[in-house]
C-alpha cells in the first residue's frame, strides 16, 4: 500500500536528491576567493539558477544573497508540496513550522541584539503566504519584543514567546529553547496522532532521535560551559525519551564533571559514535547522529513519508553549510578551516 501511495513521490524525490551539493563542491566553494565567486558559482547549480540567475552576483548584499539561498529550500518545499497528495501535504503542513521557527529565530535575534536580521525575510513572503498563516511581514515589522508577541497573538508563539517574556529570564537563549520545546512536542504528538503506521514510526525515528540529540548537547554545553546543577538541566530538557532512558538522562544531568558526562552518554544508545572519536564533541556528534539515522530511514522505508522528511533535511543541511561556508570565504578563511567548519 506505501509503495502505491509513495511511489510517484519517491522518484521524484531520487531526481531532486541528484541535484544536491557534493562534498567536492563544498571544497570547490571553499577555494573561491570572494562572496560575488561564490554566487556565481552557485548560479551554474541546477538547485540554486532558476533562485539566482537573474541577480547580479556584485549587487547583493549579505542578507539578499542568505535569503536567496534559503529561498532554494522553500522552493523545493513548494515542488515536494505540489507533487503531493492530501495524507502527504498533512505531514508537509506539520514540517512548515520549521520555517516558522526559524524565521521567528532571526527576528528574535535581531531584537534581542539591537540589529538588522541578516537574510532578508520579504524573500519568503510568497511561499509563506501560501503555506502559512504566520503573519510574516507584521512580524518583521516589530520593533521591539512586546511587538513581536502582538503580532503573533493569533498563532502559538504569541503563548509561547509571551511566557519567557514574563518570566526571570529572558536571554535569547530562553526564547529559542522555548521555541524548541514547543515545535519538537508538537512534532512528536502529530506524528503519533496524525499519520498512518508506516509514516508514524518513520518519523517518530526521525523527531526522536533529534529530540534526543538536542538533549544530550544541552546537557553537554550546561555541563562544560555553565557549570549547571542538575535541578537547572532538568529545566531545559524536551521531556519526551525515545532512545535516552530517563535514568541515562539522570545520569548525565547528575554528572559531577564533563569525563563522567561522557562516561555516563558512552553507555547510551549513542554511545558507538563516541567510541569512533579520540576526543568525542557531541556538538559535532550530534550531527553524524542524525545523518545516520536519516539514512537508515530512507533504506529501510524507501517509500513512506521518510523520502520527504530525509530529503528537506539533506537540502536543509545543505543550505546551512552554503550559508556558512559563504561567511568563511568573506572573512577570507584558508579552504581547509572551510571544510573543517563544514565537517
């Protein structure tokens, strides 16, 4: 019955996957020389020409050419989204939020610090438009965080942001945490109420396991960072456990140094992946974590809602590493700091 359902929607997804970007051409972006060589370079991309190949590679400033970039994402978003049926386009609404976040992340951001946000949001006003009742442009017009919260009262974040808002703590840290917890228990509900068996356990795998990954850098960066007792890590961990057993989460919460934090997350389910690193980052971790489940997903569900949610991972992976590896050629890094930032 999935292969039925999926069929059609799976090779056009095999043909989108074609078009993503290499680990060669990462390094080939990595020997340019300037942000304008980069966009053009891009411009020769199937992926990216249709979004940049009427601009003017030496014309754009930083933010047009983010937002540019991010447009390709949000494009492909729209083709997945055409192709679909209406039981395929339910699970597409539900990942929309994403978006949601983060353009909500970057106005945020640029509240908090007093400046402009970096891409240029009016670039995602038509697909928002159509796959979004986020009310985009009031909100990239706030001024100021009470604003922001008015703009949004008729949607989730209004409760959301308005409750870091009235609390004792108010870092930008605490409104993006908020923000977190509420799209990844809201994923994880929908997945359970919403989608068929086939679709349910390939996804509960995929917002699992982030869910997961996210807890376990927390506590990490709590521990070696901020010197968290374990009563403040408690605070800031989704309280949903997929493979991270409550005690393995006691454990690590309750750790009296880093060495016995990650004693304690070798002994998890994650714990091979430690064991492949001299010197284990579960920043950086977190990241082949992810990346292997995603394509556990796709070989062993080839033809369920795994084809849509690995490929706007890959393309969403993609499009930060884009973004990253432009900021590494502005300042002028050497290609091999590049492909290390990008690792």
């Amino acid at each position: 019955m999935s292969l039925f359902r999926y069929s059609g929607l799976a090779t056009k997804v095999r043909a989108m996957s074609g078009k993503l970007l290499k680990d060669e051409d990462f390094d080939q972006i990595g020997s340019l020389d300037s942000v304008p060589a980069v966009i053009a370079w891009l411009k020769r991309k199937p992926s990216y020409a249709q979004i940049l190949g009427k601009e003017d590679e030496n014309s754009l400033h930083r933010g047009q050419a983010e937002g540019l970039i991010m447009q390709s994402l949000l494009s492909d978003f729209r083709k997945l989204y055409r192709f679909s049926n209406l039981e395929q386009r339910a699970f597409l609404d539900g990942y929309f939020r994403r978006f949601e976040i983060n353009c909500l992340k970057m106005l945020i951001r640029s509240l908090v610090s007093g400046r402009d946000t970096l891409s240029d949001l009016s670039e995602y006003e038509e697909i928002f438009s159509r796959h979004s009742a986020f009310p985009l442009g009031q909100a990239a017009a706030a001024q100021t965080m009470e604003g922001l919260i008015s703009a949004l009262q008729m949607t989730p974040y209004g409760n959301v942001l308005r409750r870091v808002s009235q609390s004792s703590s108010r870092r930008l840290f605490d409104y993006e945490f908020a923000l977190d917890m509420f799209l990844f228990r809201n994923q994880w509900k929908r997945a359970k109420k919403d989608l068929k068996k086939e679709d349910r356990e390939t996804i509960l795998q995929s917002v699992g396991t982030q869910i997961d990954v996210l807890n376990l850098q927390w506590i990490y960066r709590a521990k070696k960072y901020y010197n968290m007792e374990a009563t403040e890590i408690y605070a800031i961990i989704i309280p949903v456990h997929y493979r991270l057993k409550k005690e393995e989460v006691r454990a690590m919460a309750e750790a009296g140094s880093v060495p016995e934090l990650m004693a304690a997350a070798a002994r998890t389910k994650y714990g091979k992946y430690l064991e492949k690193e001299s010197q284990p980052d579960l920043e950086k971790i977190g990241t082949q974590i992810e990346e292997a489940i995603h394509r556990t997903m796709l070989g062993r569900n080839p033809y369920s809602a795994a084809c849509l949610d690995v490929y706007l991972y890959q393309k969403e992976r993609e499009v930060h590493k884009v973004i990253t590896a432009m900021e590494c050629v502005r300042y002028g890094l050497p290609s091999d700091k590049i492909r290390e930032y990008l690792s």
